[in-house]
C-alpha cells in the first residue's frame, strides 16, 4: 500500500535553532517527492522537489535530502524563525501517475521566541 | 509567481444545502485536483481531473460530490445536501511539473 510517514508528529524548538523533519515512505514506483509549509488555515506551499536521482534540494534556510534505496527523506531547517512555525507536509507521487499523490500527515513545527 | 486561485474564500451554509467551490488553475496546467482538510488534520484527496474527465476519486468522493469545468478555465467543486461533517478547508490544485495550491475555500456546515 502506497504510504508516506512523518515523524516527528510534532516540533516544538526555540528560534534560532536548526531542526530536522522526517519522511518515509512506501511509493512504488516512485517518481518524486516534495516537501510543502502549510501556514494555519492557508494553502499549502511548495518548499522542495526532488526526483529518484537527485540527493538534496536547497531553498533558503530550508534543505531536503532524498535517500531513495531506503525511501527516506528529510527536511533541515537551519537557524529556525518565528515565520517557520507551521505544519510541513511530505507528498509523494507515483511515477506516470500524475493524478496519484500521496500525502503525509504533516509536522507540526512550533517556534519559540 | 502563478497561483491558483479560489472562491469563496469562506461559506457558511446550512445543513442539507448545495454548496459550490470554484477554483481558477493554472493556465498551462493539465490536472486539476480537489483536496480537503478537516480542522486538525491531514490534507485528504477527492479527486483528480485530466482531460475533461475524472482520473481518480477517492472512497470520500461519493454521489454526494461532483466537479465540472464548465469553461474551459473554471474547475468547480459541488458538495449537494451538506452534512456537517462536510465542514473543512477545500483546496484545489493544479499541476505542471510542480503541484500548486489555491489558498482554499473554509466551508462551514450549520
């Protein structure tokens, strides 16, 4: 079954911090993955795109890594902001499926002053 | 920066009432998605439209749901007899390469 994990479900840092976002996921055939902000009661927002071979995606302070023999990715967020608290959302897409995409259910990062 | 955009932004209507969400993708874009989140959760899938039809549908999209692009530039969403738990944010979405979202339409049901 077609599946994508985040962990933690939860974040909770100070500002100024770094942190890093989890995302494993089940897809076959994979085609590639994404990682979203979704600012409260806002759409959600692309962050990073990152297809079977590529490794790591830079936008920013933000930075997503792809393991793609293990099905892992991550999302480095380096000198934490207020305007970072929000929830990241991990979607994943079925290759020659342009309709099949499967989302994970978020973290939720919280930054504190 | 294209957007997808969305309306109403917010609707409340009442119980049993047909409700329709309009959404303006992308121009150059191929397919179009309806989405929805209910207060607290993860973003669920309804439904995804390519050339004019239905691609896939999810278990949530039943009768009660249809969508239409009666224009050739306009992707609506009809939710006929509201129920309650039918209050949620719904997202559309179009796609190239890259999937963008509109900023959602916050439905209530009362």
């Amino acid at each position: 079954k077609n599946q994508v994990e985040q962990s933690p479900q939860s974040l909770i840092i100070l500002e100024g911090k770094n942190c890093t976002l989890q995302c494993n996921y089940t897809v076959s055939p994979f085609s590639n993955l994404r990682w979203y902000k979704q600012d409260t009661g806002r759409g959600p927002v692309s962050l990073t795109i990152m297809t079977f071979s590529e490794n790591t995606k830079s936008n920013g302070r933000y930075t997503a890594t792809l393991d793609a023999d293990t099905k892992q990715s991550s999302l480095h967020i380096t000198a934490s902001q207020l305007s970072d608290s929000a929830s990241y959302i991990c979607v994943v897409s079925v290759m020659n499926r342009d309709d099949k995409i499967i989302f994970g259910k978020g973290t939720r990062l919280h930054i504190l002053p | 920066e294209p957007e997808v955009t969305q309306t109403p932004s917010h609707q409340v209507t009442q119980m049993g009432q047909e409700v329709i969400l309009r959404c303006v993708p992308i121009s150059n874009h191929l397919y179009f998605y309806w989405y929805r989140q209910i207060l607290g959760q993860k973003v669920e899938f309804l439904v995804s439209f390519y050339n004019n039809e239905i691609s896939e549908k999810s278990e949530i999209f039943d009768d009660q749901f249809s969508v239409e692009r009666p224009d050739g530039s306009n992707f609506t969403l009809k939710i006929r007899s509201t129920k309650l738990e039918d209050s949620a944010m719904y997202f559309c979405a179009s796609s190239g390469n890259t999937i963008y979202f509109g900023e959602g339409s916050w439905l209530t049901v009362v």
